[in-house]
C-alpha cells in the first residue's frame, strides 16, 4: 500500500526553460489528510476565481490595444512619419478587428458570467434574476453601454462597426502651432439602416450626429463592465475571501524563506523501491490572487 507523503515549501531556480533537475525544493513542513484537502479547496477556489478574472481582464486588454494602435498611428502622423505612400483607409481593417475584439469580448464577459451564476445557483435563482436587473440597470442607465451592445449585433450581422477616420490639423492662432488631432468614427445612417436595432434605440440614434467618435463610447462602456465586475465581486465572492483567507495563515510558515510557496506530494513506498526520488506532485500556491482577493474584501 502507498504512503502518499505531502509537505509545504517552497520551489526556488524555476524558469521556463528548466529542466526538472534545475529545481530546488525547499520543505518545511509535513501536511495531514485533512490540511491537504481544505487546501485543495482553498486552490481550486483561487483558481476559479483566476479564471473568472479573465474575462474581464481580456475586456481590458482588448481596448487597450485598440487605444494603443490609435495612440502609435496618431503619433506617427503628428511626427510625419507616415511612408509617402500612405492610405487612409489602410487603416480601416485594423481598427476594425480591434474595435470586434473589444465588443465580443464585452459580449463574452456578459455570458460567461450568467452562465457562470446559472450553473452555481440554477437558472431561475434569485442570485441570476439579480445579475441581469444589475446589467439592465447599466443598460438603461448608459447609452454608450446600450449603443455598443446594439452595434456588436449590427457589427456581427450587417456591417463593420468603424466607417471613417479623421485627421484634421489647424493653425492655433495664439500659439502659432499646428494642431492636431485623430477622430475614429462610427456612422449613424450605417446603423440607422438596420432595422434589427430597437425602435427606442433608433430613436436615440437618430439625434446624434452623422458621425460619432468612438472615444466616449469605449470608456462608458468599460466602466459599465466594471461596474457590473464589481457587483459580482462583492455579491459571490466569499467563498474566495475565505479561501484566500485560509491560504494565506496556511503559507504563514513560508513568510521568512525564499520561492514559490508549493506543496509537494510523493509516494515514499515508490521511492524505497525504486532506490532513487520519487516523482513528484507539486502544486503551486497563486499567493498573488490570494493578496488580490483580500484586497477587494477590503
């Protein structure tokens, strides 16, 4: 019968590019039954919640390339750095794709997360009725938000969301400087021709200005992603408060030594056998989420 041997430390010389004999494991503790399995909780909670981060992070990441491409051409041009030969509508198909990437992701986020709450709680819990009345109350409360949930649809079903840039350069008189500045536009009789957007939208649609700039649309909805993030956090996350919580008194002991904090599983009977180490289990302990979730619990 195999004695299963699991021990805290922590693992130190780890690079990508290792070989498993560069490691260097340094164990200070031996850990029970029942330690190990409240930890394999606590990481399977950290992990989740990891994950569930993702969704968001990738929202984030998304608009910022897409803000950093419009800041690199923006800078290019008010230096003339541009080729002799350059055309303005070469840009179209990359800021399209940028601007794709950022509404489905928004719309992935979105979806995940209801389905993420339905599977935890049931389909017609409370905890998702409430989810969906938060998004509706962004929704409702932020016109960029429902504009951009609209154009995702009419992006994904009719026509690409971005139809114009503009670049315009003046003379400031009392200066004596030129100017400049990079517009990237949505077109309203674009989306006003599909008739696939809500009346009440379309109806509000139908005030603004043939061309709207992108900028205001972007940054409202981000912050409506994070204001429904928020909720979640706050309303579902304690069980990765407590989890947190929990790892971190569990990797006290490590406070003082130098790695990553890992827990290290062996079979001692395999290894008496075999007359040479046995192979290992290690499970890597995030403390960085941990750090992060307390910090919201705050």
């Amino acid at each position: 019968m195999s004695q299963i041997i699991r021990k805290l430390g922590v693992l130190r010389g780890v690079t990508p590019l290792n070989e498993p004999s560069d490691y260097e494991i340094n164990c200070i503790k031996e850990i029970n039954d029942e330690d190990f399995q409240r930890f394999k909780t606590a990481l399977y909670e950290l992990r989740q919640f990891e994950a569930d981060q993702q969704l968001l992070l990738i929202c984030i990441l998304n608009l910022q390339e897409l803000v950093k491409f419009a800041n690199n051409f923006y800078s290019r041009w008010q230096e003339k750095q541009l080729p002799s030969d350059f055309r303005m509508e070469s840009l179209s198909p990359e800021l399209n794709r940028l601007i794709l990437n950022f509404l489905s992701s928004v719309r992935t986020y979105l979806d995940h997360t209801a389905t993420r709450l339905s599977r935890r709680f049931g389909k017609d819990s409370a905890e998702l009725a409430e989810f969906k009345l938060v998004c509706s109350q962004q929704y409702d409360s932020c016109f960029e938000f429902r504009f951009m949930s609209e154009l995702r649809n009419h992006a994904q079903h009719s026509a690409l969301p971005i139809q114009n840039i503009n670049l315009i350069s003046n003379l400031d008189e009392e200066s004596g400087e030129v100017v400049y500045s990079l517009r990237i536009l949505f077109n309203r009789d674009s989306l006003l021709q599909d008739k696939k957007i809500k009346a009440s939208l379309r109806k509000e649609i139908a005030e603004l200005e043939a061309e709207l700039d992108i900028k205001p649309f972007v940054e409202n909805t981000i912050q409506s992603v994070y204001n429904i993030e928020n909720y979640v956090v706050k309303k579902y996350s304690n069980n990765a408060i407590e989890s947190a919580r929990y790892m971190l008194e569990f990797i006290d002991p490590l406070s003082e030594v130098t790695g990553s904090p890992t827990v290290v599983e062996y079979d001692l009977d395999g290894m008496v056998e075999r007359e040479k180490p046995p192979p290992l289990t290690l499970y890597n302990i995030p403390r960085h989420i941990a750090l992060d979730i307390m910090r919201i619990a705050d």
